[in-house]
C-alpha cells in the first residue's frame, strides 16, 4: 500500500493510549523479519517499550531478535552528559575562582525547564546524523509535535540566542561574520560551512573566543543536518497512530497540519483497536454503532492519507509472541 518500512527514519506518534508503542515496536518486528537491521527507540521518558517486549531495557540498544535491537533513552542520563561537555569547556577558560559559581550554575540548570527536552533532542539528532549507524532503519517511538517541532525550531532558537549573547562580546563582530555561515535560510550547506576557505572567519580570533564559536556552530550544524533528515520524504516519514475516538482524532488532524506546514512528509495514519466484526454482545454493538461514526470522521478529515486499520485485541499485548502476531497484521494492511 506504501513504502513506509523503506525509509530509514520512522517516526511513530499520536496521542497518549492509543497504541503507539506496541506499533512502533510490531513495525521494528516486521522490518527485522524482512532482513532489515533495524532500532527501536522510546524517547518517551515514561518508557512502555520493555513492558511490551517483557525485557528490561536501557540507554544503550539491546539484541532482541535477529536484527533487532531496542533501546530507552534516558533524559536524566542525556542531561548529565550534556552538562558536563558545557563544564569541561568552561572550565578551560574560567579563572579558578569562578569554578564554585560555574558549578552551582549546572547545578541549577539541571532543573531548569527544557534542559531535558534539550538533551534529548541531541540525542535524537546524533543518532540521525551518526555515518556509521549500523542499522537500515530507526523507529522512534515519541510525539512528533513536541520533540519533533522544536527539533526543527532549534538552530532559529540558537541563532537568536548566540546573537544576543555577542551584542556582549568584544569580538562581536568576528564571531557574528562566523555564525553568519549558518544563518538558517542562508543558503549555505550546512555540512560544509565556509564556502570559500579565505573566508573563514575563525582564523583571526582568540583562542577563548574561536573555541566557543566553534562549539556553537558544531551545535547548530547537527541540529540544522538533523532537519534536514526529517524533511526529506525518501529518508523520513511520520506514522501518526489513532483510535476511533473523538480527542484523538482532533489531535491527529491537527498534528497532521502542522507537520504538513513545516514540510515533515507523513505518510499514512493507523486506525488502531477497531472493535472486529465478530466482537459480540449489547455493549459492543452501541459500542461498534459508536464507532462506524468516528471511523467516518477519520476518512472525511484524513482522507488524502492512507488510513489503514488494527483490529482490539482479546488480550493485552506483551511479550515477542504478540508483537509478531500484530506485526504480521500491519504486514496484510499494506505495510
């Protein structure tokens, strides 16, 4: 029905209980069926993924099946990595008498809102942009319309944020004509920031100063590569799971637009836990009435979407044995 396994980013989202992990992680099954090296990610800090594969799970990817591996990104183990690269560069260029301030400062930071939406987002975007992944395909198992939105807003943010701080720089000017290179819209490639090498700024500045500058545009530059892995429809694609529900069927369609306006290529909803035709009994019936309703809204309001669908299972759905039986579903609706 579409090519989504044949992408090497999936992003699979939607809102919370409708399934999304035990679709990300049916998806990862089938794809490794088929011989693809493939990764599952949760990126959720409230991880469910083990719970479906009744393994216990970390930070690192653990060997599941035949080329299968899975992991749980921990957002407090990201945020102690990313402050104490911040630490270590600081730390060679404050005086010895500013250390006890500068620690007390990361400290604080640790709390601070969005530290750890922060770090998880480098996290998300080295492992796009890593050249030596060992997989064919990664799944993450998250909600695009946060990660994924202020992934694609963070070099703006950035810029904005270096630019003020050298309006209190005494190289502001040296430093700004640098960060200029990667002006998002600029035009230039972001892989390769100095089009001409007789114009790299760099080269005229302290050592102080072109060691943060660098820092800066190594930080922008893996953000801005990461966006572009995202918009490009032949490497990504955006899976938004629903059930036949009216709040996530308003929260689809709307995540649907926004994606659709910052030019992320989704490819296709799943209708998850339709009530099968043979389910039997008074309440279902209402329930099924009920039903064919917002199954109805679902192909009116994301009708230019494939909109394939998964049948309520009898059971709760944990262990390999379940996955398979569900990705072997996903495989009959066209995946």
């Amino acid at each position: 029905m579409f090519d989504l396994l044949q992408r090497r980013l999936i992003w699979v989202g939607g809102k919370g209980g409708v399934g999304k992990t035990t679709v990300s992680a049916s998806l990862a099954v089938l794809a490794a069926s088929r011989g693809q090296r493939c990764l599952v990610v949760s990126t959720d800090p409230a991880h469910s993924l083990g719970d479906v594969f009744a393994r216990q799970l970390d930070d690192t990817p653990q060997r599941l099946l035949p080329n299968l591996d899975a992991m749980e990104i921990d957002p407090d183990i990201e945020v102690e990595a990313h402050l104490k690269r911040v630490t270590e560069q600081m730390r060679r260029f404050a005086a010895p008498e500013m250390m006890k301030e500068l620690q007390r400062q990361m400290q604080l930071t640790r709390q601070s809102p969005g530290t750890q939406e922060a770090a998880l987002l480098e996290r998300i975007a080295r492992l796009i942009n890593d050249p030596d992944s060992p997989y064919d395909l990664i799944i993450f198992d998250t909600a695009p319309t946060g990660h994924t939105l202020r992934l694609l807003t963070l070099p703006e943010a950035m810029a904005a944020w270096t630019d003020g701080l050298l309006t209190h720089n005494r190289k502001s000017e040296e430093l700004a004509k640098v960060l200029k290179h990667l002006t998002p819209k600029s035009g230039r490639d972001v892989a390769t920031p100095f089009d001409d090498p007789a114009e790299n700024a760099l080269s005229d500045l302290d050592e102080r100063t072109k060691d943060i500058a660098q820092t800066l545009l190594k930080r922008r530059r893996l953000f801005m590569q990461a966006r572009r892995h995202l918009e490009d429809p032949k490497v990504s694609g955006f899976l938004f799971v629903l059930t036949p529900e009216r709040l996530p069927i308003l929260e689809t369609v709307r995540a649907v637009a926004t994606l659709k306006e910052v030019g992320i290529p989704v490819v296709a909803t799943l209708v998850n836990r339709v009530i099968p035709a043979e389910a039997d009994g008074d309440f279902l019936r209402r329930r099924r009435e009920q039903e064919a309703s917002w199954l109805e809204r679902i192909d009116l309001e994301l009708g230019h979407l494939p909109r394939p669908r998964l049948p309520w299972l009898e059971t709760d759905v944990q262990g390999v044995d379940t996955l398979e039986l569900i990705a072997q579903k996903l495989a009959e609706a066209g995946f």
